[in-house]
C-alpha cells in the first residue's frame, strides 16, 4: 500500500453555523467521521476509530484532516475585508470524483452551453487566451487574465458584460475564483468551491462566496449560486471516466483547457491521486 | 400572482414553466429551503401547515399542491392548457394531476436524498420511481398508437408539466430514463414548446437553435 498524501490535506466538512452537539455522521474519504460542535460551538471532529482530528473554523465551514497537515489552511485575505457579505451556500452531494468536482470549476468553455443566458451563450462561446502557471513560492495553480461574455455575470449584474476572472487551486479539492465585480469595479468578487471527498466517485460540494453585493436579498444570492452548480451536476454525474485521467490519452486538451492541464499536472507531482485515475484515457 | 419559490424544487418549477408557456407573469419570492429550512418557519407554516413549498397566493386564495396551483393557473390565464371540456380529456388530465403526486413522492423524495441529504427510504423511492416511469412509458406508447403526441391528448395541458419535471429530473436520485425511449421522445416535445423554460438538471433544446454562422453553400 502506498502512502496517500492527501491524507494530510484540509478538507471542509460542515457549515459552521450548523454544527449541532449530536454531530454529524459523513465520511472523509472513506473514512466514517462525525462532525459535531462543543460547548463553546467550536467544530470537534472524531475518526470511526475515536481519534480527535484537527480542526480549523473558516470561511463558514468547519475543516479536518486525517492526517498531519504540514501546512496551515490556505489563506483567502478578502475573506476579512470590511463589506463583504459572506454566504453559505449549502451542501451539494455530487456522484463523481472530488477531483472532477473541481476540475469542472475550473471550465470556462463550457459556460454557454451549461449555463446558457446566465454566465454565457451562443455565439460568444471562444475562450480567449489566458496565463496558466504553478506559483512555485506558493504552491498553487493559478490562472490569469481569464476573459468571458456573459449574459448575466452575478446576481448584481444588469445586462451583458465582459467579466474578467481569475482562478485559483490552492489545495487538491479547493477552487477559489475572484471575478468582476458589478457593483464594485477594482474589486474582486470570491467564489469558491470546497469539496468534501466522501469516496473517490462521490463527494460533497460546498460553495461559499464572499461577495460586495448590499442589493440581493441573501437567499436570491444563495439561489443563484445553487442554480448555477446543480446545472453543473447532471453533467458531472455522466463523466466518463469517473475518477480524473491525469495523462492524456484519448482526450485532446485545447488551449481553453490550460487550467485543468495545470491542475492535472500539479496533482499528479503531488501525488494526490485519490479520485483520480492513473492508466491514460 | 405570487409564487413562494425554490430555485430547484420541481413543482415549484412545473408553475414556472406554465407561467411561462402561456406567457403569464408572476411575481417570485425566493424561499430558502436549502440551507435554511425556511419554509419550516412560522410564518410559512401559518400559510401552509404541511410545511412544503410550492405556494402560490393570488387574490385571498392560498394553493399548496402543484396540481391545484397548475389548474388554477391554467384557468386564470391559459384555459387552453387544461385541456379540452369533453369527459374523456377532463378524466385523463385530472388522472395524471393525481398521479404527479406519486412521482413527487418516490423520484422527487430519491433526488433530494442522493442531493441534499435529506433522509428518504432510498432504495423504495427508487422502486416506486421506477414503476412510475414504466407506467408512464407505457401511456406514452398508448397515447403515440392512437396517434397522440401528449399524455392526455393530441396537444400539451397541465397533464404532461405536472408529470414531465420529475420524469427528467430521475437521474438526480439515481433512477435511470435510459429504458424508456417514449418519456424522452416525450420530455423532448416538452421541451420544444414555444416560450420553454429550462431548471437545473433539465437542459433546453441546444439542436433547436439556430447555426450561429452562416449556412455554407456546399460541404
């Protein structure tokens, strides 16, 4: 048996202001955990076999780890910015790899024809070139200068425009996208996708956004949010292969495909391989 | 017209879609249903004892079943879509209405299981979803012999948008639709109609548009 370095990973596992003292029975890949909150409402997270894991309380979630994470949880400083309004979007529980889960996050081709009128459509459907690279100081996959048309780009937005986005994979089954911000121009709205991996084909989805927006009722934003990814899961759902190729093989990635390249590429030195699939498709 | 919503509810979206087909408007009011369990909260239950969404309210009178909400709808602003007044099309109709009940129960409550986490009987929802799905196959097939397009006659009524979102949406609770070539063929018309609204999980007719660019003289 191999040493899985995912194990060492954070992962998120409830939304923080739904822990109850009874707790939650779910799994971390593979691995029954209950996720429960102590007198104080701070997260407390048991392993099937009794062993307290750690826990961290961010970004409305609460988060573990198997094993001995050797590096804090990721940082997102907007997170702390004065204005911004946080939102829990729910869970989502998604038949497929938590790696797919992100991988699809990270797809901007796909807009049009998913997410038809709302964050693309015909004919606006080229993906103009973007940077792509591993920030090495970091260790992070991000991608640049993304460009989109959309119809309807947020909630808060009135009318078609350009967004602008960039993307970010700061650990193996997190995404963070900051894209424009109607209300506020120079600013970044977050949106992110946090995925909890129950198995390698079945994961639970967690998207979380912090966003300037003091219009939008907050369950309108929660609504959108959630039309947008379940629109993403019956497609999700049908991938073939279910786990993650991380060589080419059949696939002919395009150059729209830089990001999920990188991803691959990066996951693959890592050696986070759980929810991915190791022979070339 | 207002209609207390959820964004990926099915029988919430049945009304939107009438609304829109008959090209009515109404006025939406979010509820949050997931996380938030709001339509478990007083004021909601004040207008709805069972605690379920959809509701629509219009004029002093409160719907909480999909079904009514559809008929009454229909009536307001669409006649057309309850089908014509002959016996044999009013029986059908209402028949379907009250079977679109049955596909709430075993799909609709297999979806928000394998979705949303919420406790169900999940192998007996997809029993009973599956039985659902061949006895409407089996009426499709009927209905196409005796030269009818739709589930209660040769045009589209409340019938078939009462039966069609749950008949689409079954993958999300893991019960395939791949067995049943009349549902598809079905959902297909369904969603061709003019002025057809999509939901999450319930794609539109890509095919059906336009080439975006010019028509090539020869290939």
């Amino acid at each position: 048996m191999t040493a899985n370095p995912m194990i060492d990973e954070w992962y998120p596992v409830g939304i923080l202001t739904e822990l109850s003292p009874e707790g939650r029975d779910t799994m971390l890949m593979g691995e029954p955990i209950t996720v429960a909150c102590d007198a104080a409402g701070d997260p407390v997270v048991t392993a099937g076999d009794g062993r307290s894991l750690p826990v961290r309380a961010r970004y409305g979630h609460a988060w573990t780890s198997l094993g001995t994470p050797a590096k804090e949880l990721f940082d997102i400083p907007e997170a702390d910015q004065p204005g911004r309004r946080l939102v829990d979007v729910g869970v989502v529980r998604v038949k497929c790899s938590p790696l797919r889960a992100v991988e699809n996050f990270l797809d901007i081709a796909h807009f049009p024809f998913v997410h038809t009128d709302i964050l693309g459509a015909e004919p606006n459907t080229e993906v103009q070139r973007y940077e792509v690279q591993i920030r090495e100081e970091v260790d992070e996959v991000w991608a640049t200068k993304v460009k989109f048309y959309q119809p309807q780009a947020a909630k808060s937005a009135e009318g078609g425009i350009t967004t602008d986005y960039m993307y970010r994979v700061p650990a193996p089954t997190v995404s963070i996208l900051y894209k424009t911000c109607p209300p506020r121009p120079g600013e970044w709205d977050v949106i992110t996708l946090f995925v909890q991996p129950l198995a390698e084909d079945l994961c639970e989805v967690w998207p979380w956004m912090a966003l300037f927006d003091d219009q939008t009722p907050m369950t309108d934003l929660i609504h959108f949010q959630q039309m947008i990814f379940l629109q993403d899961r019956s497609i999700l759902e049908n991938q073939l292969p279910r786990l993650l190729p991380l060589d080419p093989g059949m696939e002919i990635p395009t150059r729209a495909d830089l990001t999920s390249v990188a991803y691959r590429r990066w996951l693959k030195r890592h050696g986070f391989t759980y929810g991915a699939q190791l022979v070339a498709a | 017209m207002i209609l207390y919503d959820y964004v990926l509810s099915p029988d919430c979206y049945k009304v939107r879609l009438l609304a829109a087909l008959a090209g009515v408007k109404i006025t939406l009011r979010p509820v949050d249903f997931h996380p938030g369990g709001e339509h478990k909260t007083a004021p909601f239950l004040a207008m709805n004892p069972s605690g379920t969404i959809p509701i629509f309210e219009d004029d002093g009178v409160i719907l909480t079943e999909s079904s009514a909400i559809l008929t009454y709808l229909a009536a307001k602003a669409g006649p057309a879509w309850l089908g014509d007044d002959t016996p044999e099309m009013r029986g059908r109709v209402a028949q379907w209405l009250a079977f679109s009940q049955r596909l709430s129960a075993s799909i609709g409550k297999a979806r928000v299981h394998d979705m949303l986490n919420k406790p169900a009987d999940i192998e007996a929802c997809r029993k009973a979803g599956t039985q659902c799905l061949r006895e409407i196959e089996a009426a499709l097939v009927d209905q196409r012999l005796a030269g009818h397009d739709f589930l209660a006659g040769d045009r589209p009524t409340i019938a078939d948008l009462a039966c069609f979102p749950h008949s689409m949406l079954a993958p999300d609770g893991g019960i395939s639709v791949d067995p049943y070539p009349a549902i598809r063929l079905w959902t297909r018309r369904v969603r061709a109609l003019p002025g057809f609204i999509e939901m999450p999980g319930i794609h539109r007719l890509h095919d059906l548009k336009p080439e975006p660019g010019p028509i090539p003289e020869r290939v």
